[in-house]
C-alpha cells in the first residue's frame, strides 16, 4: 500500500472537534481584545530565535524571553486540528473524493489569496500582523468548510458514506 499522505479516518471525529472549539476559543478571544496578559499562568520563559519588541531596544537574535503562550497555543491548536480534519481520509476514500477534497483545496486557495490581496492594498501598519495571523486559520476554515459542504452534498445524492 502506497503513502498518499492521508490520515486515518478515526482521526476525522475528533480533530473535528478540537478544530472547531479552538477556532471558537480563537474568535472568542480576539473578541475580548486579546488580553495581552494572556491567561496567567501560560506565562512561561522560552528560547526565542528571533525577538524584537516594538519600540524597545532590547537586542533582537536568540535569547531566553518570557512569553505569554496563549495566542500560539491557540494557534498550533487550530493549525493541527485543521490539517488532520482536512487529511483525514473518508471511511470510502476514492476518486471522487480525492476530487472533491482537492477541489476545496483549490478553492480556499484562490478565495484566500484574493482575501490576501484585498488586505494587502487596504490594511497598514501593526494591523497588518494581525490579518496574516487571520489570513492562516482563513485557509484552514476555508478549505475544511469548503471539504465538508462538498462531502455533504455529495453524501446527501445517494451516494454512500
């Protein structure tokens, strides 16, 4: 059996439900401001390869900093959860949804680089950082959406699940 780079199907229920708590934790706490505090005891001292804080002199390049973890946490979570939601295999896993899936990956691709686009010619400064952090959960939303409308409408047609 060859290596398509598919994940198991049992993985599919649960990565469902990690990716859509962590997005909702995600909005959740961008709708609260995202405290820059974070949740306080995710504050930890880490190695960093790279810190540079805005209007600070403090040296950039690799040092120990301490960080509040909470925004990658979240963001490692969403990031994971949606790739193993979106390469999970089907329990039938066959052309058609290969198809299918590859379709929905060809289609939150454009639909985000267009949304890319749109933000790079209207949104500036600090700001901007903040779209791109959106713009790669965007992709995963995207194409998981797009992946499941697709196996929706295909399932409800008759078609075996």
């Amino acid at each position: 059996m060859k290596n398509d780079g598919l994940l198991p199907a049992a993985w599919k229920a649960p990565a469902a439900v990690l990716f859509s708590l962590s997005v909702l934790s995600a909005a959740f706490w961008l709708a609260v401001g995202a405290p820059e505090g974070g949740i306080k005891w995710l504050s930890w001292r880490i190695p960093a390869l790279w810190s540079n804080e805005f209007l600070n002199s403090t040296a950039a390049g690799p040092q120990w900093v301490v960080n509040n973890l909470t925004d990658e946490l979240l963001l490692v979570v969403v990031t994971l959860s949606g790739l193993v939601l979106g390469f999970s295999r089907e329990r039938v896993e066959d052309e058609l949804i290969r198809q299918l899936r590859w379709k929905a990956l060809a289609h939150a691709t454009w639909i985000n680089a267009l949304l890319f686009l749109a933000a790079t010619l209207t949104v500036y400064g600090a700001t901007y950082l903040y779209v791109m952090y959106a713009q790669l959960v965007a992709f995963l939303v995207l194409f998981n959406v797009l992946l499941a409308w697709s196996l929706r409408t295909h399932y409800a047609s008759g078609h075996e699940e």
